[in-house]
C-alpha cells in the first residue's frame, strides 16, 4: 500500500491549526522538531488524510485546507483509520510505528469550533518516529511489512 505526502504542517501551541511548511525533521522518540505535540510519548506525529478534509468540505464546511484540522501530516491515498496499531510506514526518510487510532475529543477545541466538526477523533492516527529524517511535500509513503523493517 502507497500514498504520499500532501502537506507537513507545524505549530507552536496544541489546540490550534497549524501552517504548512516545505519540509519538516522528524527526531526518534520526539516528533517534528518545533512542534507543540512533540516529545517522547506516544502521540508523536498526527496523520490525517486529504480524503478526509475532502469530506467535510463535501459537506458545505468551508475554509478547510491542510493543517486546520492539526494534523503534522496530511496524506492521501491511504485509509489511515484502517491501518492496525503497530503497523510501519516509511515516510520520507523516517520510519514511523501507528500508536493510536482517532482520539477521544474531551473539549471543543479551537478547531472544532472553526470548522464546527472535526474528522481526528475518527479518521485521525498518531504515530511514534523510530527513525530520524526529513519528511517532505510529496514523499512516498510505504506501509512495511514486518520483516522489511528489522
């Protein structure tokens, strides 16, 4: 299974969308460098697909675009939702292991409250970095087997 990399998408403060940049470093048991939700713990880097953004704005949402839904990183042409946790993903030049699948959403955060919705809680994964690198606008993502991984 293969998708690629829409945007990387970083902020300062947890809660808020996040801007888009070129290209972001992603640390080993830390996240993407700069960003509030980074440090060593399982939540690491936030994925959400443009599929997913593509829904709501299917469904009148407007203003919607990569990074209002603080995600690090948007994809698209995979169902992240479907991928079971443990799984592996290449992306860029990192090596990156699925921790958790949505998000139980206890307040209404600042998003939620622009968009009026939210697909994170549902269609969101997190992961943990297992292997430092630059991930960039329009790399490669490769689902791992096992055995291509060690």
């Amino acid at each position: 299974m293969k998708g690629k990399v829409v945007a990387i998408n970083i902020s300062e403060r947890k809660g808020v969308p996040k801007k888009t940049i070129v290209q972001g470093m992603f640390r080993t048991d830390h996240g993407l460098e700069g960003d509030a939700h980074a440090g060593n713990w399982h939540r690491q880097v936030s994925l959400l697909g443009i599929e997913s953004i593509e829904k709501m704005k299917a469904i009148g949402i407007e203003g919607l675009c990569t990074g209002k839904f603080a995600e690090n990183i948007t994809t698209e042409g995979i169902a992240l939702w479907q991928l079971p946790v443990g799984t592996k993903l290449k992306i860029g030049e990192t090596i990156q292991e699925v921790t958790q699948i949505g998000k139980e959403c206890h307040t209404k955060c600042a998003i939620f409250h622009q968009v009026g919705n939210c697909v994170m809680p549902t269609e969101g994964i997190f992961t943990k970095v297992l292997k430092d690198g630059i991930v960039k606008m329009g790399d490669e993502i490769l689902v791992l087997e096992e055995e291509k991984v060690l």
